[in-house]
C-alpha cells in the first residue's frame, strides 16, 4: 500500500443503515409494507441488521429512508434497540454513494459503518472484524466474500493487494462495479459492510454520477483505494441476499431452522414435504378428515 498519513483511529459507534429502495421486486407485496420490514421468519429483516450493528457496538444508527416509506419512522420510533435510531431522508434515487451523503450531518467527523439490510449475517463477528481492523490501521474496511467467478458481475469487485492472510486481512488497491467474468479482477467481491472515515465525504463530493444518474459508493471507494486507503476482511459468517424474494424466503427458513421452538417440527416437514412429487399439492401433516 502507498504510505499516507491517517488521522488517529477513534472508536467507531455510529452506523448507517440505506433503507429509501422501493422494493419493486417484492411487489406487490411492497405496496403495503417497505421491504426492509417483511419478516425473516418472525421479526422484520430490519431489525436484523440494528441487531446486527448493536452486537458489534454501534450505539447511533442513522436510517436513510425516503418520504414515501412513513412505516420506517414508524418502526424507528418502536424497535427494540439499545442504539439511538434516527432517520433521513433521500428524496430521489441518486445511488447509494447519494444515500451515504444524505447521513453526513448525522455522523459528523465521526468514522461509521455502512450496512445494507439486504444483506444478512448470521452473526455480528464480521462487523466487529471490520472495525477492528479500521480502529487498527485508520483505513476504510470492506467486507468482502469469494464468489464464483460467472457471479463477479452482480457487484463490486476489488483488485487486491496480495492474497488474504490468515485472518483473511488483504489490501484493496482498486474497486470495479459490476464487471463482466472475463475482465474481473478477481473473485473477491464487496457484500455490503464498510466500514469508513470522514474522507469518504470527499470521495463522495467529487464523484461524477454512473449510468442512470446514480453516485456509487463503490467507485468513492475505489478512489479512496488508489490512495492506498482501503482494506478488506474476509467475511466469517452466513450470509443470505434478501434483496429478492426467493433469498429472503431462504433466509426465513434458515433462521427458523436454528429456532429451538419451531426447527424440529420444520425439518421434520420439509423432510416428508420433499419426499412428495414435486406437483404434489398434499400437506404431509393434513388429512381430508381435518379439513373436509
């Protein structure tokens, strides 16, 4: 990495969590509730990622929402936290280097961590990892994750410096957004956990908008990394993409498969449910007798 100076590292305690998305892949469903409230299981997917971000010490989680989603001030007002919540607003979907801008007054000069509630880990380790090592080296953190290489185009992929140590540290020298499999620049990829500093504002400021008008984290990053300022760790968890139906439905049934209440008498029907032909319409548990 080039040799910069950084300003001391300080505790990092606030979050921002983007929440302004429509959901339209959710419709229409999303018509009624704002996707980062369906359940997981029995507790909205929201309320994940806060949990998520409190187990790893955040105590003040800005939520960028937009003014069409009253339910989350709703929910922000009632959640069950230990951290102060407070919400923004994004008014148009300028991208999500745009909704990280719309937080700045919340968190000031402070560094934060960056969540997307798409993204759901099974644990808070992977956060506590990244803030470790931005407490540590004074440089942005992302989280990052290897994919098969047909899967690089779907994100933000880094150019790294070296190969991943044995706690799965590595430098981050560039970042690509989306690149086709062929000019990858490898397999690691960006799974929607920063951690960053105030001179990602800069970054931000200076960002000419992508296609479609949007301002991507992604490439405030990038710049950030040819300044030698960006590390990644490796993420150490489960992780499931709720950003579309049949991942959130996975995620649902994972996390009541780790439920002690409810994860026995689950396997045991998935178990005789997928026993059945696939066109079968007969519940394992469900006689003609109980219900004529």
């Amino acid at each position: 990495m080039k040799d910069e100076v950084y300003d001391e590292a300080v505790p990092v305690r606030h979050a921002v969590i983007p929440a302004a998305g429509l959901g339209t892949r959710f419709l229409p469903a999303t018509r009624a509730v704002p996707k980062e409230l369906l359940p997981v299981f029995d507790t909205p997917s929201l309320q994940h990622t806060i949990d998520e971000a409190t187990g790893a010490g955040i105590d003040h989680i800005v939520l960028v929402s937009n003014r069409a989603k009253p339910a989350i001030e709703a929910f922000a007002e009632r959640a069950t936290s230990s951290a102060r919540l407070m919400v923004v607003y994004q008014e148009s979907p300028r991208g999500l280097g745009h909704a990280v801008m719309c937080a700045r007054e919340a968190v000031g000069d402070a560094p934060f961590a960056v969540l997307l509630p798409d993204e759901l880990l099974g644990a808070s380790s992977h956060l506590r990892d990244l803030i470790r090592e931005h407490e540590s080296s004074g440089r942005a953190v992302v989280g990052l994750k290897r994919v098969p290489r047909n899967e690089v185009s779907a994100y933000g992929c880094v150019t790294p410096q070296g190969v991943p140590d044995e706690r799965g540290r590595v430098g981050v020298r560039d970042v690509v957004e989306k690149p086709n499999a062929v000019d990858a620049p490898s397999d690691l990829v960006i799974i929607g956990r920063y951690v960053l500093g105030r001179d990602i504002f800069g970054h931000l400021a200076a960002l000419k908008p992508a296609a479609g008008g949007e301002l991507q984290l992604s490439d405030a990053i990038g710049a950030l990394a040819r300044k030698g300022g960006v590390n990644g760790v490796l993420v150490d968890c489960s992780r499931h993409d709720t950003g579309t139906p049949l991942g959130m439905l996975t995620a649902s049934i994972e996390a009541a498969l780790r439920r002690r209440d409810v994860g026995p008498q689950l396997r045991d029907w998935l178990g005789k449910r997928l026993a059945q032909p696939p066109d079968s319409n007969t519940s394992p548990t469900t006689t003609s007798e109980e219900h004529p």
